[in-house]
C-alpha cells in the first residue's frame, strides 16, 4: 500500500492527499516532518514532505507524486482526456505554485508562526504576488472548477494553496488578494470545501495546526 509521509499542515501535502482520496486509491499516511538529518534524507534528499512511499521505492516532490497517482491509477481521471486541455490543467498547477505559492511563502514565517519578515522582502513579494494572481485571472475559468467542468488535480492544488494567499496578504499588507483580484474563487472555494474529501483534508489539517500550536505554547 502506499504510504504518504509528511504532516497535515503542510499545503503540499495536502494537495497529494487530497489527490488520492478523490481518486479513491488506498494509502496510508506516515508522520513526518522536514529534515536535513542524513537518514531522512535517504527519502527525501532535499529534507522537505511530501514524499511517498511505493512498492518500488519512494518518490519525491508533491507535482511527481500527482503525476505517479495519475499513472497508475487512471481511473476516475483527474486530468482531462484532451492533450491540450491536460496541459492546460498542468498549467494551472504551475502557475499557482510558481507564481503565487512559492512567494507567498515567504511571508509565512512572520504571518504563521509569529516570526518576522523584512519590510524589503514584503514590498518585493506584494509585487510579484500581484503580478501572479493578476496573470490567474487569465488562466482559471470557474467552470464551475478551476480548469473547467471537471474536477481536476488543479482543484487540489488551488484549494489547499489560494486560501493561504487570503491569510497571508490580509496579514502582511491589510489587503486580501483573493477578494481584490479573484472575488469568484470565495464561491468557488466554498463550492470545493464542501466535498467530504475537501472536508476531511481541512479537518485535519486544523487538528494538526492546533496541535503543533498547543505543542509550541507548551514549551514558552
């Protein structure tokens, strides 16, 4: 059986768990938190989550694992059929994550876990996330789901990351980038969040965030 390693606050992670509980493939989740230790490494040479482990050995890097589950196990699709539409979900992952995520994260340390960020590195990140979620405009449709009709693996990225977009600007600029520049992605979020799948994700996503907050209080 496969087995998800990494822990339920992370967006990543989410992202593939949530993958697999729409595509109904049995797994298991294994615990694990990112780690530069040279054993932990063995897994994931970079020392991050998520990976997976498989049959054949373990996998890392949330995209390759979307892409493994999708191989091999095709059915119920999570991909469109048609190349060019496939690309365009692809695209849609990209983009999110790229674009949007990846600056975004460098805000988290001030905005999550009462660190501090430099007023230079807001001012650079505001910019290249108005930049990202500016360019979204153009590439998601709201079909009702993000890439079209269907639900895609571009759903599971976009729920579990734009939603960390809103808390992270509101935090850091005054400014929630999804109600300024995406106001139909509240209802479409709501629409995706009501799936038991997208449900359970968030559930206990929030159980681990609440636990690793009462852990850290702990320790003050």
């Amino acid at each position: 059986m496969l087995k998800l390693c990494g822990f339920a606050v992370s967006n990543y992670y989410n992202k593939v768990k949530l993958s697999l509980l729409e595509k109904g493939v049995p797994f298991e989740e294994e615990l694990a938190y990112p780690s530069q230790k040279e054993e932990f490494r063995k897994d994931s040479p970079m020392g991050k989550v998520p990976f997976l482990r498989t049959g054949r050995g373990v996998l890392t890097e949330s995209q390759v694992l979307t892409e493994y589950i999708e191989d091999m196990y095709p059915e119920p699709a999570l991909y469109p059929k048609d190349p060019f539409e496939r690309a365009r979900c692809r695209e849609l992952i990209e983009h999110i994550e790229l674009h949007i995520e990846l600056p975004a994260r460098r805000l988290y340390y001030e905005v999550f876990f009462g660190g501090s960020v430099s007023d230079e590195t807001k001012k650079e990140v505001e910019q290249q996330l108005e930049k990202g979620v500016r360019s979204l405009t153009h590439l998601a449709r709201f079909e009702p789901f993000i890439a079209g009709k269907d639900f895609t693996h571009a759903d599971c990225a976009a729920f579990v990351h734009l939603p960390l977009l809103g808390q992270a600007t509101k935090k850091a600029y005054g400014r929630d980038f999804i109600d300024e520049f995406l106001p139909q992605a509240r209802a479409y979020l709501k629409m995706i969040g009501e799936r038991p799948h997208a449900q359970k994700v968030n559930a206990d996503r929030k159980a681990a965030f609440e636990a690793y907050a009462a852990a850290k209080a702990a320790k003050k």
